[in-house]
C-alpha cells in the first residue's frame, strides 16, 4: 500500500513536469499527456519531429523528484 505523501509526490511531479511543458516553445504546443508513479513520469501522446520528443523528456527529467523517465511519445510527422 502507498503512503499517502506518495500520491501527493507523484501529483506534484506531473503538474511541474506539465507547466514546464507549458512554457517550452518546443513542447507547448503538443498534446501529450504525463502520468507519474512512484516518481517515474511516462509522457506519451504525438509529436511532429524527434526533436519534439526529446525536448519532452529533457524537460520532465528536470522536475525534482524525477527517478526515471519513459518515453512513450509516438513520431507522427505533419502529412
């Protein structure tokens, strides 16, 4: 069974690694969602270039509290 703090933990970790998203010309506008637990954040969604998708990670990987990040993004260039 977790602790409580644990979920506390993990919420907090998802809402910084989504406002740093935010903020990030790169990375704002994607839709990609993140989920955390137990300190590992799973990003996955859709990005136009790899760039995108390693700036997604670079990013959640800054996020105090951070222990791993699966990258979980799909590649969908523009048609």
């Amino acid at each position: 069974m977790k602790a409580v703090g644990q979920y506390v933990d993990d919420a907090t970790i998802t809402t910084k690694v989504k406002a740093k998203h935010a903020e990030d010309e790169t990375v704002s506008a994607l839709r990609v969602n993140v989920e955390t637990k137990q300190g590992v954040v799973v990003l996955s969604g859709e990005a136009r270039t790899e760039t995108e998708v390693e700036r997604a990670e670079v990013l959640a990987k800054q996020v105090e509290g951070v222990k791993a990040v699966s990258n979980k993004i799909e590649l969908k260039p523009k048609s």
